[in-house]
C-alpha cells in the first residue's frame, strides 16, 4: 500500500507541484512568523542583555525598559556610596526628533549614558566613546537609511542643536523601537532637557530625571543585600536583577500588545490555505482512482489499509514540500537582514514545529479523502 500510495503522489507532475507550492509556502510561513517572533522578543531586551551591570535601579512604577518614571540624578552618588557597589552610572531614556541635513524627520530614542568605563557593551571600542563631542552619536548602521545619513559623519540635528553620526553599532537596534542613539549624558540633556535644572544649565544637573542607575557588584554573592540597601536608600526607587528587568520587559510586550496574536493569525491561515489546497488534491486523487480502491476493496482489502495509503500519501506530501519551504524561509531571512536590517532568526526548535505543523495539515487534509475512499462500492470495479 505504501509503494501504491507513493505512486499516485508522483505520476501526476502539475499537481504534484500545485501540492508542493501549498505545503512550501506553509512552511515557510510558519518559519518565517516563528523567527519573527521570537527575534522580537528578543529584540525588546537588548539593551539590558548588552550590559553587564548585575542591577538596574529604577521607579517601582516601571511598566518596562522604555516606559518608566525617573529617578534623580544625584541618586547615583549616594547609590555608589553603598557597601558592595563597584560602579554606578546612570541610563537616561528620552524620546527626541532628529532631523537631517536634507530635512529629514526621524522620531528617535535617545539612550544617554556616560561612555568612559560604561556597563554598556555596544561593539564600539572605548577610544571612540572617549572621543564623542557634545552633539555626537552612535546608532545601528541598518538605521541610516531612516535617518538619511550616509553613514559616520552624517550631521543633523535636534532641537536646532548639532547631531552627528559619530560611530556604528551592529545588533543593537530593537525591532519595534524608534531608532535609538547611543550618547553622552550631557547631549541627551541638551536634545530632551526635562527638568528646571536642565534647561537653565544646558548640562546635567543634581535635579536631572535619569530612567535608571546601573550597578555593578563587588562580588555576586552581595546582590541581594546590595538590592536591600538601595532600596532602603532611595524609598521611591526599586532594585531590579538584570534577569527581572528582561522578564518584566518580555512580559510587556507579550501580554500587552497585539503582535503575538496578529503573528500566530497569520500562520493560522497559511494553514488552513495549505490544509484546503492538499484537501483538494488528494480528494480528487480518489475520485481519478475510484476503480483502483473499489478492486481493492473487491479482493477483500480492510479500509484500515485504505487509509493508510491515504494518510502514506500526506505523509509524502509534507515531507517533500517540507524541503522547498526551507528554501523560501532562508531566502525572506537574508533579505529581511540585508535590505531592512531586520534579522530574523530561525531555531531548530521552529523547524520542528514548522515541520509538525505541515505534517498535521496533510494528514488532516486527508481525512475527507479517506471519508470518500472507504465508502466507494468494491461492485464499481464490474461496471461497464
């Protein structure tokens, strides 16, 4: 039966393919919506995964690493004064409008932090952040077409002010973000000054709000005590672990938007298109050899038979359309990277599902194939 079911899968070329196309793109769907996925959950976490400060102390209100309330600057003096602390620097999120020297306008995420001896670990080398003036940034080099900038030395501005690419970064650009730009403390105040101090001054001030204080241990050991201590210095503010500030960012953008349905929606129906498409062609395959099945069943073949040449047939389908699907989802992934730096990744794991799922849709499709096989009369195969 497995050798019959294999050859009505090939004798019929064109609707060999048609089958193949269905499950490729399927396939390819399922994989390319799971990498999607997963690459942007990863993608919110990335400025906390490229840092190696073990806390980062921050407003108990905290929705998630971009919506926070702020905490004063000079908190970070009296947080360095702690027993166990090792380095404390601050992290300011603002939001600003970038615009070119052609006219651009950009909407933009300005990450100031103070580059010499940061926690911050972006692929540029140090002597380049030592080297950035007031006004000068680096982004992710897949951002400048938005920023119509043709790469370092690029100039802009913001708020009138001097906005200068000053350096790349490679990897470090959130999929759902605005642009981020990676400066000075003291350039995120002049681009987004936000309190009194500020604005008077121009510079940071004792008064600046900064969105967290990053801090590194003397030792790990003293993470909980440290945590306890801060706490305990600063009644407003909470002490996250690096891990519950990527968690507490993950769950955000899972539970409170939409992407993740709209994501599996999508896959849902390339599916059920699949499913139709295979449902369709086997059904017919039965119908072209209804006299084939009925003989069958005429010299006393069980129907349990029957639907396992069926169900060999799927089987066949999914594994040969399997392949192409592959193909398709590597070439959408090096496209999506290359020409829109979005960087899509695909695991093993999603192979499997994406393989399960093709697999599932094909024997699934098969059952009204199945249905119609089992209840054709053995008394077909003596008619004229």
């Amino acid at each position: 039966m497995r050798t019959l079911a294999i050859r009505y899968v090939l004798e019929d070329v064109p609707r060999l393919v048609a089958s193949l196309a269905g499950i490729a793109f399927v396939v390819a769907l399922v994989l390319v919506q799971a990498g999607i996925y997963s690459s942007f959950v990863t993608s919110t976490t990335l400025l906390i995964d490229q840092s190696d400060a073990q806390i980062w102390v921050g407003s108990r209100e905290m929705s998630y690493l971009e919506i926070t309330l702020p905490v004063r600057y000079d908190s970070v003096a009296r947080i360095r004064s702690i027993a166990g602390v090792e380095h404390a620097e601050p992290l300011a999120v603002r939001s600003a409008v970038r615009q070119s020297a052609s006219g651009v306008l950009d909407y933009v995420r300005v990450i100031g932090f103070e580059p010499a001896g940061s926690s911050l670990h972006l692929g540029v080398p140090a002597e380049t952040f030592a080297a950035m003036r007031l006004g000068d940034f680096a982004t992710d080099a897949t951002q400048l077409p938005l920023l119509d900038a043709a790469g370092v030395g690029a100039t802009g501005n913001i708020r009138g002010l001097p906005a200068r690419v000053a350096a790349l970064t490679h990897g470090t650009q959130p999929i759902v973000s605005p642009t981020f730009l990676y400066a000075s403390l003291d350039s995120a105040v002049a681009w987004s000054p936000l309190s009194l101090g500020e604005i008077m001054g121009g510079r940071v001030a004792a008064d600046s709000p900064v969105s967290y204080v990053l801090v590194r241990l003397r030792s790990a050991d003293d993470a909980a005590a440290v945590r306890a201590s801060i706490e305990r210095a600063l009644p407003g503010a909470r002490a996250f672990s690096r891990d519950e500030m990527a968690a507490i960012t993950r769950a955000f953008w899972i539970r409170r938007t939409n992407i993740g349905f709209i994501l599996a929606l999508g896959a849902a129906i390339g599916a059920l298109v699949g499913a139709i498409v295979v449902g369709q062609i086997l059904y017919v395959s039965v119908n072209e050899h209804v006299r084939e099945y009925a003989m069958l069943k005429a010299v006393g073949i069980a129907d349990r038979a029957l639907y396992a040449a069926i169900a060999w047939q799927a089987v066949a389908l999914a594994v040969l359309g399997y392949l192409p699907g592959l193909a398709i989802s590597a070439a959408v992934v090096f496209v999506a990277g290359a020409k829109r730096g979005l960087y899509i990744t695909i695991t093993p794991l999603d192979g499997v599902l994406a393989f399960g799922v093709a697999l599932f849709i094909c024997v699934g499709a098969s059952l009204l194939a199945m249905w119609r096989a089992v209840r054709i009369d053995p008394a077909l195969v003596f008619d004229g």
